[in-house]
C-alpha cells in the first residue's frame, strides 16, 4: 500500500470507493457517491487549484483518500475543510494515520493553518485518530443527523498548525508539541 497525491487517473477508482463508504450510510454525509461526472469536476478542481489530495493506492486501486480544501474567502483562506475515508475491508491498518499524516503535512507546507471538520459522534474509532494526530474537540451539533432511525451528533473539531510539529515529512508523521 502506498500514499500518493491525487491523480485523475484514478478517477473511476476513488469514485467506487467513495461509493463504497457512502453506502455503508454511516461515515458520510452523502449515501451513495455523486455522479461520476461531478466526481472527474471535484478532483479536476483540487488538481488545478493545488490543494491538498492524497489517495492510499493498493493494487492499483483506491482504498482511502484524504483532501483538505481551503476556504476562498477573505480572511479565511488560512483554513481548510479536511473529509477522508477507508473502504470497509482496509480499516484498522493504519491507512487514516497515514492519509492524514501527510495531507496535514501537505496543506501546512502551503500556508494552512487551520483544518477544521466534523464527525459523526459514532464513529469512535475517526475520532480518537482525530485526537491522537492533535485536533481537539471545539463543539458539538446536538442531533444533527437522523438516518435509518438513528440519531447522532456532528463532533466539530480543529488542528491549528501550531498545536503539532512535522517530525517527517517523508512519511507524513506529526506529533504533539
């Protein structure tokens, strides 16, 4: 398994794994993925505006991704919005870490300075890598989502690029300062 920046070369790949989380209708705000042209305009966008993707690639297919997209607007351009995912049978290997290793890695080197996102408060095992990796919990939506007759809040958290330190940029690798 490798990490890798983003490539429109696996588009039809990184479509069927979003497909993939999004069914499972517990991780993603959205149930199925978006239509595939939508998919090709998103990652087209990311490629051409230089912001941060990186894709985790198992024989030769996308198994989790990563992206941490700036904000465009003034005053807020410092922050990013970070969404990621691992399709189901790749979890518990340590594929998340190392995606989010490197994007935080990758959007600091370009300026960011924020990345903040939101997590569905069932999914425990997200948000403790969130918190080992050095976000913090700054808020909660209380019931925020109701989908198949269960409720849950939307955790919102943050990592301010002050709150960890680059300990490889090779790998990605942050920790605590």
């Amino acid at each position: 398994m490798k990490i890798e920046t983003a490539s429109l070369a696996y588009l039809e790949s990184f479509w069927k794994a979003v497909d993939s989380v999004a069914r499972e209708r517990k991780f993603l705000h959205f149930v199925k993925a978006p239509e595939i042209e939508s998919t090709h305009t998103f990652l087209k966008e990311i490629q051409e505006n230089e912001w941060t993707q990186v894709f985790a690639i198992e024989a030769g297919e996308v198994v989790g991704w990563c992206d941490i997209i700036p904000y465009p607007y003034e005053g807020s351009k410092h922050v990013a919005r970070m969404g990621m995912g691992v399709v189901a049978n790749h979890r518990r290997k340590g594929i998340g870490e190392k995606l989010l290793s490197k994007a935080i890695a990758d959007a600091q080197s370009k300026g960011i300075k924020r990345i903040e996102m939101e997590v569905f408060s069932t999914n425990t095992p997200a948000i403790e890598l969130y918190k080992k990796l050095g976000f913090q919990v700054e808020g909660r939506k209380l019931k925020a989502r109701e989908l198949d007759g269960i409720e849950c809040d939307f955790i919102i958290m943050a990592l301010h690029s002050d709150q960890v330190e680059p300990a490889d940029r090779e790998y990605g690798v942050l920790r605590r300062t």
